[in-house]
C-alpha cells in the first residue's frame, strides 16, 4: 500500500495535477462581466438583464517565442527641408558626452538665432534616440568609424565633431537661405 501512494505522489510530482479540458493553457473561455458604478469589472448582470460575455484566455504556459514586440518606429532622414521649404537640422547628441555638452551652449546660440530651421535632437542615451541613430547610420552607410556624437545632418551634409560643427554649421544654414552668396 505504502508502494502504491509513493507512486502516485512521485507521478503527481513528475507531471502535475490533471486540469480539466477547459481549464487548460490555450483555452478560450468566456466570463460574464458587467461594469459597476464605479467602472470597476463584476461578474453578473447588465441593468438591462442580459449578460455581457468577455473572451478571456489563460496565457499559462506561452512560450515568449509567441511574443511579439511592438514595431519601433522607421526614421527617415532623406529629407533635407519640410514640404513648405523649412531647412531641417538632425541633431545627435549624448547626455552622457562630454564633446556633446561642450558643444550644446553652441548650438543652443544657433537655435535661438535660426528659429525659420527646425532643429530635431536626438539624444543617443535614450532607447528612441539610439533607434534614430541607428536608422540614420544605416540611411547614410556610415562605417563603425564613422559613428559618432555630436553629429549634425543638415542640408545633405554629415558633420562630426564638436570643432567642425562649431566651424561649420552655421554657414550651411546661412548658405542655404541664401545661395548666392
């Protein structure tokens, strides 16, 4: 007798309590499910005597392969201006960088002196920045030496390194409201 108990704990342990068809991982149940006064969720019923089905299902057991993330936002940076012509200047940058913090100064003076530019940061130290970057990079075919911050995409021209930016960026947004000279 003692046998016999040994086994059937030893297989409950091996494999787990029996579950009925309906409760098993998958399954798709429904549950009655009215909203109360206070929009809490209460099972049992609606003012007007019927019973709203909810479609609920146990997740027990799914595999995260089945997980899917949601899709990160495409950055595009083909665009030089917007559609009304206003001059577009990406900007990536790290909080993190010491280049990119000695160069914000700078480029706070430009923004406030070029409000017809519309300046778009991008800080590489957070998960959105990183992805933009990453978009950017790829869109520009930029070798891993290449890839860097402070980095400026203004009027189809990469520019890295706080000196050239400094140098240099102005005069691209100057030169492009007035080509001739």
């Amino acid at each position: 007798m003692k046998a016999l108990v040994a086994v059937a704990l030893a297989v409950v342990l091996l494999f787990g309590c029996a579950q009925k068809e309906t409760d098993k991982p998958g399954n798709i149940t429904t549950e009655a499910v009215v909203n109360n006064a206070s929009g809490s969720a209460m099972q049992g019923q609606a003012g007007n005597g019927t019973i709203a089905p909810v479609p609920t299902m146990d997740t027990t057991g799914v595999m995260m392969a089945d997980y899917t993330p949601p899709e990160m936002p495409h950055f595009d940076f083909a665009n030089v201006t917007t559609p009304n012509g206003t001059l577009i200047v990406y900007y990536f940058h790290s909080s993190k960088c010491s280049a990119c913090n000695a160069l914000q100064p700078e480029i706070d003076r430009l923004r406030a002196g070029h409000t017809d530019v519309l300046w778009l940061d991008y800080d590489i130290a957070t998960p959105n920045g990183r992805h933009a970057y990453e978009d950017f990079a790829a869109q520009r075919n930029l070798n891993t030496s290449e890839r860097m911050v402070p980095q400026v995409l203004v009027n189809g021209s990469v520019i890295t390194d706080r000196f050239k930016i400094n140098a240099t960026l102005e005069g691209i947004i100057l030169g492009y409201r007035n080509p001739e000279g």
